[in-house]
C-alpha cells in the first residue's frame, strides 16, 4: 500500500487528508526562489542530464539510483556519459547529491522519474517504473510533484494515479501532482540539440498537475509545450520514435531497390532531403540499436490489438530492421565468396560496434547481431571502436584490432558498422582488401562495396 508521509512541522507541508490543499503560491515561489529541491530517479542517459540541468539552474537536486557503481562514479567526479561533463559533475556538485535510499526524496518538492522502459517478451516492462513508485512515493510530502519522464505506454500515468488513489487514498491533484513529460534526450546529437533546447512536452493528470510540471521545466527547457493530457504526452512521444523506425525501414528498402538498380542512395536522399517541407531524411545503416527506437513502437502492439486496429505498417518496419544485420552478413558472405574465399576462417574485422556514432552504448547494437551471425558461420571476427575498449558477447571477448594498414590488409573483409571520429575520411580504408560499407559513407574505391 502506497501512503504519503505527512510533516506537520513542515511550514510548506499541511496534512492535505485533514481537508488543506497546499498553497499553489508556495510551489511557485519555491521554484522561483530556487529554494524547491528537485529529485531525479535514475541517474542514467536521460536521469543524469536533467539532475545537472537543475544543479545548473540553482536548484539543489537529490539524485538516486539503484546502481552503486553510478553513485560513486557520480561522487568520483566521474560522468559516464557523453553529454555531461566531469566538469559539470565538479562544478555542480555542491548542488547535487546522489545516494540509494529512496527516504532521500523526503526533501524533494518535485520528482522526476527517469527509469528504464524496456520490453520483456515484445511488450513493455514497466518494472522499474512500478518499483520506482513504490519505493518513493511513501516518502514523499503533501503537495509534491511527481513526474514520469520515462518513455511509457500511454494509459500508463493515468493507471498509476488510480492506482495511488485506490490504494492509498491519495488524491492526485491535492496531495499529491502528477504528470508525464517524456525524455527527448539524444545521446551525442551532433546538431546541438539538448535538453535545454528541445521542446518538453507535459501533460498532467489534473490541470494544476500540468501547470506545476510545466513552470518546473521552464527552469531549465527553454520551450514547455503542454498537452491535454498525460495520454497525449505518453503516445506522442512513442509516436515521435516510431515514426522514425518507420522511416529508417522505408530507406532500407529504398537502399536494396538502389543497389539493385546501380543507383547511389545517399546522393538519392540528400537529393530528397533539398525539398525544404514534407521530406525528413533518414538513412540506410546495419540496423537500428539503442534503447528507443527498436523498442518503444513495440509498446503501441498491445495496445492496438485491444483496440482491434492494425499497426501493420509498424510492424512491416520492425521486422524490416530486425533483418537487416542478417543481410549484412549474407553480403559479407557473398563478398569474400566472389573473391574466390569462403567465410569459414575467413578474417573479418568490425569498424565501430555501439549502436551509433559518437555514443560507447552497446544496447540492441546491430554489430551484436552481425558478429554472433558471423561467429556462426565460422569467421574469426575482431572489431575496432574507439569508444568501446573491449567487448564480450555471449560470453566470449571479442578480439580487439588495431587501426592500422597492416591490420587492415591482414583482413578478408572489413566492415564498417559504426562510423565514430569522421573515421570515414581516414585514408587506412585502402589497405583493406575489400571493404563493406554499411553506412554508404565511405569515399568510392575499388575495394570498397556498399551495403
Ligand atoms: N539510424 C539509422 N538511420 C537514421 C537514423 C538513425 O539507421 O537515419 C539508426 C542509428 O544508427 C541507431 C538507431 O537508428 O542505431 C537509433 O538512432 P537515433 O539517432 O534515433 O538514436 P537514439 O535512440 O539515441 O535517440 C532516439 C531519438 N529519437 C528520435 O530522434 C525520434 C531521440 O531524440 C530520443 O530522445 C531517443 O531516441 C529516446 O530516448 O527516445
């Protein structure tokens, strides 16, 4: 049973079951004061940006995580990701303090829950959410915002607001806000885009919950775009992702019709992408990895089939993406068998194997999927990424190889998966015997095949 912890001391708090409602000029002026104190739960790629976002703005921020190895880090100085710096940590500091116990946010005027959504059998896992909730929430005081800012299912802010009225008598709106402003976070943007300068969508679970969410992200997103409510926020932010898988799917097969007719595919969509309005270009690559784009359309399926409508197309896409890295190595296979080579014992080196460029992230990667394929048909695989200092996969390290003319011409194929570090323009690539290039980057050359 979730119930609130009531603090009569507190001058900001009043027992709001005794019949109170918190003053609406108390959060406002704690906000505009810098005085609120601002708790973050999950300290990861979306979590950590946000707690520094607050710490930056004046806030103090209490930051909790389960993972002991990220609090150290975290009190080390250290940042594991790349959109924040140990600078910033350092800097921040004095306004940032981390820790594992949820009694923590006690001291919190407003909390932003920041966990993992993934799926578990194709459908959402919303574990971490729940347990989250539950951990917190009985530490929370009267007239404390809460919001979901984890990519959810919609329906999902709204069940849990029953949830908390229905079994802990809490009245959403009065005791306790709630809303859901889904993450935009994109991991080493290279167009600058961040969190302070992406719109935040908010969508509470009563009109003051989305007031009070949205005068909290002022203080740090320079747009706030409220919506009707926390369903509009949840489907439009799953909608955002699946509309990009669909168009990623839609330029691979775009790619296989243009291999097929001799005719470049990157030069094809920088020609489309000219066309200043209805056109937004995506390109072909190995696959599509992280923690976002392959898993949060699946969230849509169930939902769809209650609702007896057809997420065909959605569909159509994911398994369009699911394939691809399969077809990277059925290439691999077919190249070195038109050399006159087999892929048994054959020497095939992986260039970059997170999910995409500029990021160490390893989830969903499709060079996961194209080294296992590989493994499978008897090739010695090794990989290079800068980023990625070893690798183990399926319990076996995967060999790591020097970037270098010898290592390259020692190779049977050479593949290139993640392009980091405009390695691209590197002039190693013609020491390689044949070339892959998964991406469609590379500058054309005799040993160099596109995907
Ligand atoms: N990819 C392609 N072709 C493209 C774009 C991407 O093959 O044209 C591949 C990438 O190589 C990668 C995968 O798709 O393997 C995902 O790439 P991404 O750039 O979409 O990266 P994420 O997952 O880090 O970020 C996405 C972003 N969503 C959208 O742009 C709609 C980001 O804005 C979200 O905040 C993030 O998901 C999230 O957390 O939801």
């Amino acid at each position: 049973m979730v119930t609130m912890v009531s603090s009569p001391t507190d001058s900001r708090a009043a027992d709001p079951r005794a019949g109170t409602v918190v003053e609406v000029a108390d959060f406002d002026r704690l906000i505009a004061s810098r005085k609120a104190v601002v708790g973050i739960i999950g300290l990861g790629y979306t979590g950590l940006p946000l707690a520094t976002g607050f710490a930056a703005a004046g806030f103090s921020v209490v930051g909790l995580d389960t993972d002991a190895e990220k609090i150290n880090a975290i009190l080390r100085g250290e940042s594991y990701l790349p959109d924040v710096s140990d600078l910033e940590l350092e800097e921040l500091h004095p306004r940032l303090s981390v820790g594992t116990s949820p009694a923590a946010m006690a001291a919190a005027d407003a909390v932003v829950v920041c966990v993992p959504t993934p799926t578990s059998h194709g459908v959402a896992d919303l574990s971490h959410v729940d347990a989250a909730l539950a951990a917190v929430v009985p530490h929370l005081r009267p007239g404390t915002l809460l919001v979901l800012q984890s990519t959810i299912p919609p329906g999902t802010t709204s069940a849990a607001a029953r949830r908390l009225t229905r079994e802990g008598g809490i009245r959403i709106g009065t005791d306790l806000y709630l809303a859901m402003a889904p993450e935009r976070i994109n991991p080493a943007n290279a167009d600058g885009w961040r969190m302070t300068n992406t719109p935040k969508l908010v969508g509470g679970f009563t009109p003051e919950c989305t007031r009070r969410a949205t005068v909290l992200f002022e203080q740090v997103c320079e747009q706030v775009h409220p919506v009707s409510s926390p369903e509009v926020a949840e489907l439009a932010k799953v909608f955002e992702n699946t509309f990009r898988l669909v168009n990623i799917a839609l330029s691979l097969e775009l790619s296989d019709l243009c291999r097929h007719l001799r005719i470049p595919v990157r030069e094809v969509i920088d020609a489309a992408a000219t066309k200043p309005y209805g056109f937004l270009a995506h390109y072909p690559g190995p696959g599509v990895g992280g923690e976002c784009i392959p898993v949060d359309p699946l969230f849509l399926q169930p939902l769809a089939q209650l609702a007896g409508t057809d997420l065909s197309l959605v569909q159509a896409a994911h398994r369009r993406i699911t394939e691809r890295p399969g077809q990277v190595v059925d290439r691999i296979v077919e190249l070195i068998a038109a050399g006159g080579g087999t892929i048994q014992q054959a020497r095939v080196l992986i260039v970059g194997v997170s999910y995409k460029e500029g990021v160490a992230d390893l989830r969903n990667a499709p060079a996961l999927d194209i080294i296992r394929a590989l493994r499978h048909c008897g090739a010695q695989v090794s990989y290079y990424d800068p980023l990625v200092p070893s690798m183990v996969l399926d319990n076996q390290a995967v060999p790591v190889a020097a970037w270098t003319p010898t290592e390259l011409a020692a190779q049977d194929c050479v593949v290139l998966v993640t392009p980091h570090n405009r390695i691209a323009a590197d002039p190693h690539w013609s020491a390689a015997p044949l070339v892959l290039d998964t991406r469609n980057v590379l500058t054309p050359g005799d040993n160099i095949e596109i995907l």
